[in-house]
C-alpha cells in the first residue's frame, strides 16, 4: 500500500499551541504549517481522565460576506473543495499570514480574491471551530459596499472558483436548500445577513 510510505510530517506549525489547567500532557503527531495534531491528556470538569483526547490545531482564517455596492447583491464563490463531492457556494476567505491581524487578513483575502474594497468592513465576530476538537479558530466579516479597488494581488487557491452574483432573496433561497456546503461559510453569511436586519443588537 502506498499510503503507508507517505512520510510523517514534523514541520512547525505557526500558532501557539492550546493548553489550559485541564491539559495534563500532550503528544504532538504530527505538524504542518497549515495545522498540527496532538493527542492531549485532560482532566475533564468531573475529574476523570481522558488519555486519547484528540487535539488539531489550524491556522486562524476568515471568511467574509461580500456585498456589491453598484448591483445591490452579494458576490459568493462555487466552487469544489477536498471535503466535499460536489460544488457549493462558499463564502470569500483565506488563511492568517504570520503577523496578521483580523482585519488585515480580511482587508488582504478580499482584494486577493475578488480585486474587491470595502466601503464598510463590519467584524462579526470571534468563533472557536470545534469546541472539544479544536479546528482554529474563525473570524467572520461582513463587506459591505464593495468596489473595485485600485491595486490587485493574485490569489494563491487550489482550486477553480467560479463567481455567483445573487441578491439576498437568492442568497437566503441557497441557504435554505442547503446549498452552502461548510458550516462556517453557512455561519458567516447567515450572520451578515442577520446583522443587516438587526444592526442595533450588535456590539458598538
């Protein structure tokens, strides 16, 4: 089998890994620069021990809701994924680049993969991907009044992305026909959405 000749990678990964008072000891499997697995040792709220808790840790990323200032629609992606066995409609993202902050990443994968600026970048928030599992964690913008910007940097995706203008009656039908393929790109645009109706419950 040559699955079994694969080699075992052991290469940094670029965030700090996650301990708390409940980590007893950690085992590092195996390490990329786009994520790490580890088994954990826990001491869990009751005070058994688990000894098999896996761990992974990935890199910090973003996913943005775009809206067009001009056509008055939102700009999503369809597009094929590794996890996936069909095209989906994805949110616009990418990953953290050492030093980044949120909103510089966002700022940089909206321009990378759309030539886009916003008129308004509305931060959504902060989200852990996996709570017992880890996954990195997701921060969800909403860019609102896009337009072309006046610089361009090229997108460095794997895989062919084909864009889909859809106005938010079209936007709200594909969510309801389960035609989001990830839960986190289901999480960004469906919030985006909410905070256009519900602006005034959002934090100041």
């Amino acid at each position: 089998d040559s699955a079994n000749d694969l080699p075992i990678p052991m290469v940094d990964f670029p965030e700090p890994a996650w301990r708390t008072p409940s980590t007893l000891s950690v085992r590092t499997v195996t390490s990329t620069p786009f994520a790490r697995f580890e088994i954990h040792q826990v001491k869990t709220e009751s005070g058994e021990i688990v000894n098999d808790w896996l761990w992974t840790d990935e890199r910090s990323h973003v996913n943005i809701l775009v809206h067009l200032k001009d056509q008055d629609k939102f700009m999503l992606f369809h597009q094929k994924k590794y996890g996936l066995t069909k095209p989906y409609y994805a949110a616009i993202g990418g990953l953290f680049n050492v030093g980044d902050t949120p909103e510089g990443c966002a700022r940089r994968e909206l321009l990378e993969e759309t030539g886009l600026e916003a008129g308004e970048l509305v931060y959504l928030g902060a989200y852990r991907v996996q709570v017992n599992r880890g996954g990195g964690i997701l921060h969800a913008y909403y860019a609102k009044n896009c337009v072309k910007a006046k610089t361009s940097k090229k997108s460095d995706d794997y895989e062919s992305q084909e864009v889909k203008l859809l106005t938010k009656q079209d936007l709200i039908k594909q969510i309801l026909q389960q035609n989001i393929g990830e839960a986190q790109w289901l999480a960004t645009v469906a919030t985006g959405l909410l905070y256009d109706d519900y602006k005034s419950l959002a934090p100041k």
